[in-house]
C-alpha cells in the first residue's frame, strides 16, 4: 500500500501495464486452486471489488484469487514466482479487509490480487489465553466471537475494518494506552514466504522477522494467522459527544492536559475531530470517549466534561462489539487519509483548526454530491514504547520520543469522482499547512503513522535509519525464492536506501528482477 511517493507509483503502474500476463492468471487456473480464482464479469470478482472501502480503490486485476489456508496461499505464491521467473512478470496484491483507501495499495489493475476473504475466522485457546485470528476477519466478528468467551484483544476501533493491514501497520485501539499498540499484542505470526515457505514468526523463532511484521506493512510475506494476548472483556464506558464549533478551543485546551499530564488514567482513551458533513451541514467539534473499565463518566475526563452545551451524546456503558458497530462505517464513497505528529501545543491546534476552516469553505464552493471532513487529534503515547520493548519490540522507533504527542489524521470522503483532483488537493493542502507552521514554530515531530498514511508519505523514513536498515536486512534475508535468488518477490530491496524507503513495495508485491 504504501505509501509509494508519486514516482515509484508511476515505475509500478508502468511495470503492470507493459508486464501484466494472461499466462500468471491461466497458470492459477490450471492448479489445484482453480476453483478460487475469478475473472471480470463473475459475481465474486464483482463482489470483491464492491467491498473495498474506498471507491478509487476498485481497481480491475486481471484476476482475482480468494485461498482458503495457508497451504492455498503457499501454492499460489509459488505458481506466481514461477511463472514470473518464466514468462516476464506477475505482478500482485494482498488484501485482507481492503479498508486502506490507497488505489494500488490491496488491489492491482492488470495484476492478480490475492484476496484473503475466507481466511477470516477467529478461535481462542482457553490454556494460552491466545486468540488465533486470521487475516481478513474484521474487528467486529473477532469481538463477537470472544466476548461471549468472556475475553478481548485489542483490535481495531471500527467493527468493519480488517484484521490483517491493520496489524501489520501498527494499530491504535481504545486499549492502546493501558496493553499499547495493537501489534505488540501480537505474539505470534504465520506468515508465508518467498519460496512458498509457511513459519511461524515469533520471539523465539525468525525474531527478526516477528519484530519487522509490526510496523512495517506487507513487506515480508503473507501473514496468514495472528496470534494475539487476550484480557477480561468488560463493558466500556464510550460512545461520541457532539458540541458547537465555537467549543474548539475548550476542547483543544482539554486535550492538551489531558495529553500531557504524566499520571493520565490508562484506562481513558479519547478522540477529538472537528467535522464538516454536507449530511448534516454544521461545523462541529466531536469527542469519542472510550474508557476501558465499566465506570460511567470517569474523572479522567473532566476537563472536557466542563462543557454542558452538547449537540448530541452516544455515551454509555457497553461491550466492545458495540462500540466498535458505533465507529464502524462502510462507504461507497471516495476517501483520502493523511497524517502527521506534532507537539502537544495549543497554537498548533489552532493552526489546524484555522486552516480546515479554509478548506471547508473551499468546498462549500467547489464540490458537488455528498462530502465529508475530519480532522481528528489524538495522543500517542511513549507508555507504548515500554508495553513494546516488554513484548519483543517493534520498528516504529517509538523509543526516540520521550513526551506524548498528538498524531493527526485528516479523513475526507466525498462521492463524485469528478471531484477526486479537488479533494485529493485540498486535503494535501491541510496537512502541508499543519505542517509548515508546525515546522516553524519549532512543534513538529518527524513520525508518520503508517495506517493513516497517503500514498506520497513516507512513513518508513519516520521510523529512523536504524529501523530502515533493519527492514531492510529483513526483506533480505526472508524475500527471495530461493538464497542466492537475484528476485525479490515481497520487497524492492536492491533500491531501498536509507532515505529512499518508499521503494520498499508495500502492497503491488514485486515480481521484477532488479535487472529487468
Ligand atoms: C473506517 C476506518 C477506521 C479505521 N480505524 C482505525 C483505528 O481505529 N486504528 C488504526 O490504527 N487504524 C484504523 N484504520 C486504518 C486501518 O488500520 C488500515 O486501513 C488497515 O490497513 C486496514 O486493514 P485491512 O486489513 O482492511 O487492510 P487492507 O486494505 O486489506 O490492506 C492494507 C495493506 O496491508 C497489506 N496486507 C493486508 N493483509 C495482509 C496480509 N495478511 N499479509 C501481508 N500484507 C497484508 C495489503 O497488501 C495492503 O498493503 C481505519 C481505517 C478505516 C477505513
């Protein structure tokens, strides 16, 4: 998915549109999973390009392959590599729930996407207390199945996202900051190879491989199962606060305290955005609540609690299953995600709040069809350095930041694709402009958060050389078919340098020998 810079999307759509072969998807066709893959025109090729998040994101493959197990998996990995070796290039994509709403990140025109559909059970193991979920299960199936077994990973905040990019990018949860991030609840990944190998990757067994599969994306392999810690299911106390616009700056200040003060409840976890919908055109400031313990109205949130004039409030105590259906949404609609960090400081948040006002009433003008923007700010924490290092490390380089920041993340979803130009600018406008007065007034921090990344960020680089040297020794190591193979099939290692880590090929896995 990633994350690829405007240049190397231009080398990879090149690369498929004069490479794509017939003979990648015949060669499937002829094998014992035949009857997995689906052409344009059958109703589960259809199906599967209907339910990709982000309409931009429905691209054509040349053919679409849904495995069952990992052994399916191993076998069409394989028939790939071979056929590349043999007639040119198949080029390929992994989608699990295809929720990132980067075209070219889950799905490839001309290509064969690999969509993971029906590997998406979840079963708990009573003795270990481990959850084994498979990759395209969404949040809201892996809640419900363990809820009534009385336990809870922490997964992702929206019922319908997917289990499998979500992981392997990090992942925020309303638990995040008491168990940390969602990767690092992770202890155990099977994943399968280059040369069709399926291993296991854990702190005993391909460590590096264990640690470089949280954080770095889809760089590696296929992971075909994640293995996550459990803890007691309780009732949270959560849901979304509505209030005026004119609340902004309370709400901004709110978040400040909350986000620096160092004896923070690490059951609360909170969301503040400022959102625009031409659904319900008022300008407005939203709190999501989630605290992790059954306790209504906890003083952790206080502060934010001095503010009576609300528009509307979802809050109460209820199971994760439901609060996730709350933040979960599918759209038809055509959507951006960008991101960056900054200090907790008030001016920045001003800054932010001033500039998507601009951008609102740019599109109040502009736009046509239904629209929406968001503009969320939430903490990240350093208390998720230390729930990492305790669990085997990851590769976000958390560790070089000492204080709390805010990571921001835009959120724009309109549905006329004739307005894909003015959104897609407007949004890169947002985030340059945060930026800008964030680098001069001395607030910003270099740190990109990978899941809500756009395609021309980087958020490898954000991770610091040592990290990108380790990717890189890793996409080494597991990436080639066989260990002497000049193919790197999950990676694009012999043009990664430290600064140039978007070449690292996120989602088109790539095919191309580096010679060609
Ligand atoms: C409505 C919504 C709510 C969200 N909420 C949150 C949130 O609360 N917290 C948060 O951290 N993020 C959140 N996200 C972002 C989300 O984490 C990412 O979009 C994530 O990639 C979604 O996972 P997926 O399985 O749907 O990914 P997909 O879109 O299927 O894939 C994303 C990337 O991961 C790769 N990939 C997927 N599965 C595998 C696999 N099994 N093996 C190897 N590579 C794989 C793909 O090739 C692709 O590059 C949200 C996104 C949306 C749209």
């Amino acid at each position: 998915m990633l994350r690829s810079t405007p240049a190397v999307l231009a080398v990879t759509i090149f690369h498929v549109a004069s490479a794509a072969k017939e003979s990648c998807c015949d060669a499937l066709t002829a094998s014992r999973v035949a009857g997995q893959v689906t052409y344009p025109g059958h109703g589960a090729y259809n199906a599967s390009l209907a339910s990709y998040f982000d309409g931009k994101s429905r691209l054509p493959p040349s053919c679409i392959v849904q495995p069952r197990t990992a052994e399916d998996v191993s076998t069409i990995v394989q028939i790939l590599v071979r056929e590349d070796a043999q007639s040119g290039s198949c080029k390929f994509a992994v989608r699990s729930g295809g929720h990132t709403p980067i075209p070219g990140s889950n799905n490839i025109e001309n290509g064969i996407t690999i969509d993971l559909l029906y590997m998406n059970t979840t079963t708990y193991d009573a003795d270990s207390q481990i959850a084994s979920i498979k990759p395209a299960a969404r949040w809201g199936s892996v809640y419900q199945t363990l809820e009534p077994l009385g336990r809870m990973v922490a997964g992702g905040r929206g019922s319908t996202v997917g289990v499998g990019g979500f992981l392997l990018g990090g992942g925020i949860s309303h638990y995040a900051p008491r168990v940390g991030l969602s990767c690092d609840n992770v202890v155990n990944f099977q994943v399968v190879l280059a040369n069709g190998s399926i291993v296991n990757a854990n702190k005993t067994s391909n460590a590096d491989l264990f640690t470089a599969l949280k954080g770095a994306s889809s760089n590696f392999g296929i992971v075909t199962r994640y293995d996550m810690e459990t803890f007691e299911s309780e009732d949270l106390w959560g849901g979304i606060v509505t209030y005026p616009a004119s609340t902004a700056n309370h709400h901004f200040r709110a978040l400040a305290n909350f986000g620096s003060n160092p004896d923070r409840d690490p059951n609360a976890a909170l969301i503040v955005f400022q959102g625009y919908s031409t659904a319900s055109p008022t300008d407005v400031v939203r709190a999501a609540f989630d605290y992790t313990k059954p306790v209504v109205r906890p003083d952790a949130y206080q502060e934010f609690f001095e503010v009576n004039t609300n528009i509307s409030d979802t809050t109460k105590l209820q199971p994760m299953s439901a609060i996730a259906a709350e933040f979960g949404s599918d759209t038809t609609k055509r959507v951006q995600f960008r991101t960056l960090s900054y200090k907790i400081d008030l001016a920045t948040l001003q800054e932010t709040a001033r500039l998507y006002k601009i951008v609102i009433t740019e599109l109040q003008a502009e736009a046509s069809g239904q629209w929406r923007v968001s503009c969320l700010h939430q903490v990240w924490a350093t208390s998720y350095t230390a729930n990492s290092i305790a669990r085997g490390g990851n590769v976000l380089g958390m560790e070089r930041y000492t204080e709390n920041f805010i990571m921001y993340q835009s959120y724009l979803s309109w549905s006329e694709s004739k307005d894909d130009e003015l959104f897609i600018g407007l949004g890169k406008m947002l985030t340059d402009g945060i930026q800008k007065f964030a680098r001069e007034k001395d607030t910003a921090i270099d740190y990109l958060y990978l899941n809500y990344a756009d395609k021309d960020q980087d958020p490898l680089s954000g991770y610091g050389a040592g990290k990108v040297a380790f990717m890189k020794a890793v996409a080494e190591k597991v990436g080639k078919p066989q260990k002497d193979d000049p193919l790197s099939v999950f990676d694009d290692t012999n043009n990664l340098s430290e600064n140039k880590t978007e070449d690292m090929d996120f989602t088109v896995l790539n095919l191309e020998k580096p010679d060609a």
